[in-house]
C-alpha cells in the first residue's frame, strides 16, 4: 500500500512539473534588461527546425528601432510620410492596442528610414525617442502622452547626422537621456514621472552624440553611467550627473554606436573606423590596451559598427567592420581567430547582433538570419541557421539580397520579436 502510494505521489509530482510553464524574461528595453544582450531562459531550442513556428505578424512601417516586449505588451516604432510612430501589441495574439504618431521632419537626417531608438518600458509607462530628437512619456496601456521634451526645442540641440540614436535609460526616479543640447546638456536626467529636469551633464560644443546607448555598471562599490560620445567616453554619477572620469577617444566621423560591454572591472567600446579600447572600471578610466589602427579595411583588434561584442570569460567576440566575426584575448586584444561564417558576405557594414545564452550564442545577421553557435578559443561552431525576415532596409552600398536587417530583436518569455521596414513578427524559440 506505501509502495504503491510513494509510486502515486512520483506520478503526480513527475505531472505537476510537466504542466508548469518555463519561467520566462520581458525584454523591455534595447538589448535585454540592463542592456547587456543576455538571454538566461531556459527551454531554448538547441537546434532550430527549418522553420520557426510563427505565433503572429503584423504590418510595420519603416524604422531601425528594435520592439521592446513588457506585461504583455510590444512596443514599437517607425515612420512613414512625414510622421513617426509609436504602437503596442498584445503580446501573444499581435493585435493592435493603440497607436500615437507625430510630425517628423527627416530632411536633415541620412538614412531617413525611420526611428533608431529601442523604446523603454518601465512599469505602466513607455519612454519613446524619434530620429529628431523628440522624447516622449506614454501611457503603456493608453498610448496617452504624459510628457514631452524636445532635443532641438527644449536644449537647442544640433541633430546627428544619421539622426538621434540613444534610447532612454530608467534609473530609480530618473529618465535619463542623451539630448545632445548646448549649454551642457549633452546628457539630462528628467524626473521620469513628470519630465522635469534633475540634472545635465557634458558639453555638446566640441563634438556630436554619437549613437551608442547610455548604461549603467557597478564595478568597485561604484555605480557609473557610461556616455560613449564622439570626443570621449565619460563615466558620471546616474544620480548627480557629477563627471567621475573621462577618457579621450576621438571617433571619426562622430560614430561611437556599438554599446559599451563590462566584464568585472573592465569596459570594453569598439568603433568602426578606430578600432577597440579596453579601460579599467576605476577612478581613473585607466586604460589596459588600445588598438594601434584607424583604418575599416586594414583593421587589428575589433572594429565594430552596430554590433555590440560579447565577452565570454577571457576572451571577447565581436563582429568587425567587413562582417568578420573575431575572437580576441581579453588581457591583451590579441587577435585569436577569425570567420566569415555568421554575416556569409564580406560587405562593408556587414552586421549581426550577438546575444548570450545560458549555453552559446545566438546572431541575428543582417540577412535576417538566426544562427545558433558554440564559441570558443579553439573557434566558431555553428549549430543551426533559419531564415527569420525578409532583409527591406536600404544598406548603403552593394549587397548581395538588395538591402539589409539593422534593427536589434527582442528575445522574450520563449520567443524572437523582430520587424523589418515591412512587418514585426513574432517566433516561438521554445522546444
């Protein structure tokens, strides 16, 4: 009779374990939460069918933006005809549930496709950037406007050539974003509830933005929010906007885009044309190693454009400027090994962005393409590719399929929620 029970009971925890469903992550802001392009769910598929099982679509307009996924929810933008906009959908069915746009001039910006900036969700309510400078506070439910500033309007801000770029960032009571205003307002901090003004930081008068992402790391008891811009990387206190440490590092052609990556004390940036740049996390921004090249063609260490690197223990990878995926030592920025294998094309602005599993990597390549690889010091192991999205966006040179994927996906609760300037899908990853 025991026996019989314990079997019973085996029976029905062995059923209850079956039912429950993966934990699963949102994905509410550009590259994951705290902006680190890692996904830790568990139950990913190890090696993809010939096809992912597509859960929804829905038609898109243009933009670079990638979706952030949040409480059900995806938030997107884009533009056509003048006007950018925001909209959400529900999550698991792709239905539309509000959708807001506004006038945007894109006369002065270069690849005028759409909006740039990933939009960030936090809590009940979404912060948006467009490509001119327009920041906005919404309802996540409504879509209502709570609050908005203006780069150009509000901070007499000059627009970047390729338009602003740098999504929002929460932080406690703070929005923090990169204005690119006069008057040391490169940088400001808005109370995130009512969008008044707590801080600004850093002077616009001596070189752009830039593009990459403003974040935030710890490293020696030290909260430091890190401002990759065109004349420096700048490390201030997110509370005061209190300048900690900067270090030179003029960018040709004001194009730091790739985010800043951190592994323990060390913060790794890379550029297109300048090349790579390992700093100490300290009080000084100390620097541990530079690249000696600023050539796109003949490059050394990593050369990134949009593609933010990865490191994985002691060593780094990272796509380069001509789509080669590289694996450096991290001690030194000693090239290890090279491949062609993720972006197939060897094109100038070639792309794919890399994403940390619990177990490998997964690349979206700008051919709209999901690979799954193992990497290693020894090298590059693919395990399986499947086409996602239909490559729309103009690229800027020749390219084998015509045009390119440039937006980063989200990867959320089991699956990929990617767009295009055409439509935003979204793809079970589960097994």
């Amino acid at each position: 009779m025991l026996e019989a029970l314990s079997l019973t009971m085996k029976f029905l925890l062995l059923f209850t374990l079956a039912i429950v469903p993966l934990r699963g992550d949102d994905w509410p802001e550009y590259r994951g939460r705290g902006r680190r392009g890692v996904w830790l769910e568990d139950g990913i598929v190890g090696r993809f069918p010939s096809s992912l099982t597509v859960k929804w679509r829905h038609p898109a307009r243009a933009g670079y933006s990638g979706p952030a996924v949040a409480a059900g929810r995806v938030f997107l933008t884009d533009y056509a005809a003048g006007k950018e906009r925001a909209l959400a959908l529900a999550e698991h069915t792709g239905k539309l549930l509000w959708q807001r746009e506004w006038p945007a001039d894109y006369k002065t910006i270069e690849y005028a496709t759409g909006p740039r900036a990933t939009p960030t969700v936090d809590q009940d309510r979404v912060y948006i950037l467009g490509a001119t400078g327009i920041l906005q506070c919404l309802s996540a439910k409504t879509g209502s406007l709570i609050w908005k500033r203006e780069a150009v309007a509000d901070f007499h801000a000059s627009l970047p050539t390729w338009g602003t770029a740098s999504a929002p960032l929460v932080d406690g009571p703070r929005l923090i974003a990169v204005m690119g205003g006069s008057q040391g307002a490169k940088v400001v901090a808005f109370d995130k509830r009512t969008g008044r003004e707590l801080w600004r930081a850093l002077s616009a008068a001596h070189s752009e933005t830039g593009y990459s992402q403003p974040v935030i790391f710890s490293a020696g008891g030290k909260r430091q929010l890190i401002i990759w811009h065109a004349a420096a990387v700048s490390a201030l206190e997110p509370e005061t906007g209190r300048l900690l440490w900067e270090h030179p590092f003029p960018i040709h052609m004001n194009t730091p885009i790739a985010t800043p990556v951190q592994e323990g004390p060390h913060l790794l940036v890379s550029a297109f044309f300048n090349g790579a740049r390992l700093l100490r996390l300290d009080e000084q921004g100390r620097e541990v190693w530079r690249g000696n090249s600023s050539s796109e063609v003949k490059s050394d260490t990593l050369h990134a454009l949009m593609a933010s690197p990865v490191v994985d223990g002691d060593y780094i990878y990272g796509i380069c400027s001509y789509g080669q995926l590289r694996c450096l030592k991290l001690s030194t920025g000693e090239r290890v090994w090279e491949t062609q294998a993720v972006t197939v094309e060897r094109a100038r602005n070639a792309s794919a962005h890399i994403i940390r599993l619990k177990g490998g990597h997964l690349f979206f390549n700008d051919r709209g393409e999901l690979v799954r690889a193992d990497l290693s010091p020894q090298g590059y192991e693919e395990i399986s590719r499947v086409k996602v999205l239909k490559p729309t966006s103009p690229s800027g040179g020749r390219r084998e399929l015509g045009a390119v994927v440039w937006s980063h996906p989200a990867f959320a609760n089991g699956h990929m929620v990617a767009r295009n300037d055409e439509e935003v899908v979204r793809l079970s990853l589960r097994e």
